[in-house]
C-alpha cells in the first residue's frame, strides 16, 4: 500500500498464509523451525509475516533464517543446507521460494544425503506444483504446502482448448506459446537440417498432442475482471442513472471514487466463493493444504484440511517419510520428565535444560521448583507433596523390649521386697534398716522403674503430663531418702566429736519431714513447669528430616526439650551428688555398725551410670535413630539406678531374713549417751588413731578396749567413762 495506493487483490495476501503456516506448525507440535527465503518482494515479505506471527503467538523459534540471493554462486545451495543442518533438531523448513529455486535447494539437500531429514513446509509459490519437485521426489515426501483454495473453470478449458494460430491472433505471446506447448518452429523461422526440431503444421490441438492443466490462477484473474466490472457498473449507476454510455461525470475517472467502490462490491465468483475486500484491499484467507506423499498406490500431493481465519487439519490422512503416521519432532528440547522444570536458554525461549527438583522440592509448574510445607514431602515423582509419616517408639520394637523387661524384673524385685518388709515388719533387721525411710526409698524405686512405661506408651496429653510429673519424682523420692540416711549418720559422728549431747532430727518422724522436704522442692518446680508451659504432645518434622526426603519421618512426642529434660533430672542429680558426698565423708564408719559403705557403694556406681549416660544422650543428638536411642538410653539409666540401690541396700537383707532367720536376732540396746561417748573417746584411748585413714581408729578403739580391761591405771583413772564407752560401742549398731 505505501507503493500502490490504490492496490486491491482478491487473493489473500501472505499475512494469511503465514498465519495458516504457523497454525499448521504448532498443530504438529513444532517449536523449532527454520526459514529459506528468495530475495526479493515475496520471499522476504512471507519469512517476515511468518516471523511476526510466530511472535505474536508465541511458543515458536526460529534456527536459522537464510536468504538464498537472486543470482546464487556455485555452491551457494550446497551452503544453505549445510547451514540448515547444522541444529539437527530443527528439521521442519518453512520456504518461501520460487520454483526454481525449490527445485535447487532439494537437489542440495540430496546431495548431502539429507533424505528423510527435512520437512519442508512450502507456500504458494510452491503449492501442488510438479516442476520444483521433479525427479527428486524422495526429496520432497512429507512436505506440506499450502494453496489459495481454487476451482478449476470449465468454461476456460473449453475456450482454451479451442484456441489456434487462426483464432487467435489478437494474443502476441500465443505464437511463442504454440511452439514451447508443441516442441516445433512456426514456418517464420528456418529450421536446420538434423536438429531435430520439427515445422509446426498448425493441426495441433492443445491437451490433445500436448498435455494441458489450467493454471491455478484463472479462477482469481476472472474474480479481478468482474471486481472491476461491479465497480464500473455501480458507478455508472450513481452518476449516469438511465443513460447508456459514459456520461461527462465519468469522463473523467476520479481514482479514489473507484477505489471506494472496488472496495465495496459483494458477489459471488467464478467459483462459486464471495469476492468482498477488507479496508486494505485484500480477500479473505482461503487456503487448500496439501501434502506431498509416495505410496504404491498413489503417488502425488493429496488435500489434508483448509484454513479459512482458522485451521481444519486432518491428521490422519497424514504419511511422513518411511511411509509412516508418526509425526517426526522438530523441538529444541525435549519435554522434561516429571518433576523437572525448564530453565530456558537466554533469548531462545524454546530451548530449555531440565533440571531436577531435588530435596523437599517438587514441580510447581513448568518453570519452578517449590519447598513442600514443613510437614509434607515430595511425592516419587517429585509433582506434588504427600504427608510425610508419623512415627513413635513402638512397644514391639527392639528399643522399647529391653527397658521393658528391666523395668518388669525390677518392679516384681522391688515388690518382692515389699511383702518380704510387709511381711517381716518387726524382726529386727527391718527395723534396724529404718523402716519409714525404707519404704519411701522403695517407693522411688518402683516410679524409678514404672517410669519406663511412660517413656514408651504413645504421647498425649495426659503421658506427657506424667512424664514431667514421674521422670524426675523417682530418682527424687530416692535419693532424697538416701540423702536423709547418709546425713543423719554423718551428724551423728559428726556431734559425737564434738559433744556428748545427741544431734537433733535424726527421729524417724524428723527423717520423713526432711525427705518429704526434700521431695517437695522437685514437686514445686514441675508445677511451676505446668503453669508457664502446659505440657502438649508435637510432633517434630526435624529431628529426622533426612537428606533423602524418603526416609523422612515425623516424631510424634512430648514437648520436653533436651535442655527441659536435664532440667527436669537437674535437682535428682544435685541430690545424687550431695548424698554421693556425704557417702565420702561417712565411708570411714564402722561397717558392722551401720549402713553407710553400701549407700557409698550404690552413690559410687550411680554416678557411673549417669556419667556413661551424659556422652550416650547427647551424642547421639544428630542421630537418625535419636528418639530411640535416646529414650532406651534414659530409660535404662533410670532403671540401673533403680536397680543398684535395691541390689545393694535391700537384697542382702531379704537373703538373711528369708534364708538365715537365725541372724535376725535383737542386739543388746544402749543408751544414745554412751554411742556418743564412745564416738568421743575414739582419740582419746589411742592419739595416733586420729592420723589413721578410713577410720580404723574407731575399730581400734573397740580392740583396745577389749584387752585392756584389767588395766588398773584406767580403772583407777576412768572407771565409769571406759564402761559406758564399751557399752555403747557394743551397742552402736543397733542405734543406727
């Protein structure tokens, strides 16, 4: 239009046959094609239009865009396949070519024995035209061209047929035509002997001895004529109504008053179709698709679908190279499996690499990998997230058997104990044990063991709330009762150095309030635990949010930190430390008189356990195997301890009561003044013994006492200190 103002045409232009080319291209799933265009208006133009329409509608690429000149060099073909292969994935061409050019181009591409390889998209200039494709046909199976749709027009054969050199002399170029249709030489020119070209006898009869197919585009030049006949007449109707001729109005032709009524004429054409312009003088789109198939049946260009604004393909009627119905691909990057996502090529957007959605990702959409929520993970595929699985300490597994069967034998020895101190009550060595202090240090003994329980049965609410309440009570009641004991017989020695008054609150009223004191403060805490942080069960996506998302689990649990926990065994472990002191200071005390080397003996190998439990719990802090490691751990720790202080303290004395009734027999009592005394006197009947270790000067004492009874110098002296010393050493025993 910017060269022809007053341009109309009633073929479509090639903005419509782009279109219908790219419509075709992306029904076949093409992204990646390239273009070959001739030099010139046509070519140029018709890449140019493909070009943009692609863009506009996106999701094509072009590889290669080449431009064959109008007047190609030797081997200028064989150059422009070489380019064309150089991206083997982009195999559909679009051409938009002349023929001879075509023609040239296939006769290139089988040179370099590209047969089968492309797929040749054609315009109209190549459309079901048999010279492009002549003798090369292997070349050009598959291709798909497009046509203006047309009719052939009976009446033109007709006429044409009966054309000759006598009927129509007005047409300058038939003569020229006659001799090119019939291989002959009119008798105006002389012809050579032995050339082998014959005289023209003017008795030949077109598409009898020659053959003859009407040019495709007759239908449209009889269309032009009557366009611009339609025009003439309704102008002359406007300006000249009821006269015959031109009238002075149309003397003389205003070109833009033509143009309008060119532009607005309605009627149906020579074939049948309706000929109407748009605002720019162009036809509407109606195109034939064709492709260019070989089979023993049939050999030839066969009608696949039209296009008219949009496209009507019919794929089943489609073959491609190797007389086959699968579409062959011509992508820049294969679709990615998945749970991959394209990350595209700068400035090709066809062209992508995949990458994998790895870890706790999964596939979102084509372009983004996305973290699973907290509490999900990725599925096999890596498409979407899926809950990820709930586990607990399992009551059947291996982990939980163990501490149950400690638990189970300790809590049937503990109760053995029991009726053995029920039953036994008042023989003199349930006695001499301290029964009140016994019972409770029993008690603790059985929570110690019952706790195991806790550790293992499924969290809620109301376990984790007896977890708190029983993990840390046990060992509490436990030691706070050893505590008790082992302090009372240090203050007894203790006061007996220094006075021979008796020490205050060692009655087994004041043993009690003092391990119930003691018990209280470890109550006290966990309740304010309960009010500043009501006890819940969580579950915990992290503690074995493996690498592989597979082996991921979530820990259903209670929510006491590890920090919470040796806070909670802290105040237990303050007073195994404190009794553990005073089971020093009092390991020098005669043992055939009370019970402190056993309750030193069981702090000792407590302190053991847990010193073997501190490494084994946090170590295995980053363990996949944490939550059973851990709780097996704490539980069997809680039940040694258990265990070494009823081993130690109890079982000895259920040996004697049950199997040596005999040596559960009353001691001679004495008064507490004269267990004091003797206590006093330790350094004062042999001065060295004070300098002895472990206490053997009190042992001592007990022998010198013995063989000196007859000594006349300490009768004399000491008669009635030396008589109560000896009797309340005798005695010692059976006060503590």
């Amino acid at each position: 239009n910017t060269r022809y103002d007053f341009f109309s045409r009633v073929v479509p232009p090639d903005t419509y046959q782009a279109q219908a080319m790219v419509d075709i291209v992306k029904a076949m799933r093409w992204n990646y094609v390239s273009t070959v265009a001739s030099e010139g208006n046509y070519g140029e133009s018709g890449v140019d239009a493909f070009i943009q329409k692609s863009r506009e509608d996106g999701g094509l690429c072009i590889s290669q865009s080449v431009k064959i000149p109008r007047e190609p060099r030797v081997g200028e073909f064989d150059k422009i396949i070489h380019r064309l292969s150089e991206n083997p994935n982009a195999r559909v061409v679009i051409i938009f070519a002349n023929e001879d050019d075509i023609r040239r181009l296939l006769q290139a591409a089988k040179r370099a024995n590209q047969t089968g390889h492309f797929i040749w998209v054609g315009s109209d200039s190549w459309g079901s035209k048999g010279a492009p494709i002549l003798n090369q046909e292997e070349m050009a199976e598959g291709a798909v061209t497009i046509l203006p749709k047309r009719q052939s027009i009976k009446g033109f054969d007709r006429y044409f047929i009966s054309r000759t050199l006598e009927n129509n002399r007005r047409n300058i170029w038939f003569a020229e035509f006659w001799e090119n249709n019939f291989q002959c030489k009119l008798s105006r020119h002389a012809v050579k002997k032995g050339s082998g070209i014959k005289k023209c006898t003017n008795h030949e009869r077109i598409g009898k001895d020659s053959s003859y197919e009407q040019e495709g585009k007759v239908q449209f030049v009889i269309d032009a004529v009557y366009a611009m006949a339609h025009a003439l007449h309704n102008i002359h109707k406007d300006l000249c109504p009821g006269k015959v001729g031109l009238c002075p109005k149309m003397d003389t032709i205003n070109g833009t008053l033509l143009l309008k009524y060119i532009r607005n004429v309605n009627f149906t054409g020579i074939a049948g179709t309706p000929v109407v312009f748009n605002v720019n003088g162009d036809a509407p789109g109606r195109y034939e698709i064709y492709q260019y198939q070989i089979s023993s049946n049939n050999t030839g260009y066969k009608i696949i679908g039209h296009w008219t604004d949009q496209l009507h393909l019919n794929t089943d009627e489609m073959q491609w190279p190797g007389a086959t119905q699968e579409v062959p691909s011509s992508i820049c990057s294969q679709p990615c499996r998945p749970g991959q996502r394209k990350k595209t090529v700068k400035g090709i957007p066809c062209c992508w690499h995949c990458e994998s959605c790895d870890g706790y990702q999964y596939q979102a959409d084509t372009y983004t990998c996305k973290m699973c929520r907290f509490d999900l993970r990725p599925n096999d595929n890596h498409t979407g997230c899926v809950p990820i699985p709930i586990v607990k300490l399992e009551w059947s597994s291996p982990w939980a058997v163990i501490p149950v069967l400690i638990a189970v034998l300790g809590i049937i020895a503990t109760l053995l104990v029991v009726a053995t101190f029920v039953r036994y009550n008042d023989t003199p060595i349930v006695k001499a044990s301290g029964r009140e202090l016994s019972y409770v240090l029993l008690t603790g003994i059985f929570l110690c063991y019952a706790t195991t329980f806790l550790m293992i049965s499924t969290p809620d609410v109301f376990v984790c709330s007896l977890r708190r309440i029983f993990l840390g009570l046990g060992m509490s009641i436990s030691y706070a009762a050893l505590l008790t004991k082992t302090n009372r017989i240090y203050r007894i020695f203790e006061q007996g150095k220094m006075s021979v008054s008796a020490p205050r609150f060692i009655s087994p009223a004041s043993q009690l309030v003092i391990t119930f004191s003691l018990i209280s403060v470890q109550l006290l805490g966990v309740c304010i635990w309960f009010g500043v942080d009501p006890s819940q069960a969580i579950i915990d996506y992290e503690d074995q949010r493996t690498a592989n998302p597979e082996m991921s689990r979530g820990v259903l649990k209670c929510d006491i930190s590890d920090l919470s926990l040796i806070c909670l065994l802290g105040y237990s472990m303050l007073l195994m430390v404190t009794c553990t002191v005073y089971a020093i200071k009092t390991r020098g005390v005669p043992e055939t008189f009370n019970e402190a080397k056993p309750i030193g003996f069981t702090m000792y190998t407590t302190c053991i356990v847990w010193l073997a439990f501190i490494p084994i719990f946090f170590g295995t802090s980053q363990s996949t195997e944490k939550m059973y490691i851990q709780t097996t751990t704490l539980t069997i720790s809680v039940s040694l301890s258990a265990s070494v202080s009823l081993g130690m303290l109890y079982m000895p004395k259920v040996y004697v009561v049950l199997f040596h009734p005999e040596q559960n027999v009353p001691k001679r009592k004495r008064s507490l003044k004269a267990v004091v005394t003797a206590a006093t006197m330790s350094n004062k009947f042999n001065p060295k013994g004070g300098l002895r270790p472990n206490g053997e000067a009190k042992s001592e004492l007990c022998e010198n006492v013995g063989n000196n009874l007859s000594s006349s110098h300490i009768w004399r002296n000491q008669p009635k200190l030396i008589g109560e010393s000896l009797q309340g050493l005798l005695s010692y025993r059976s006060l503590l």
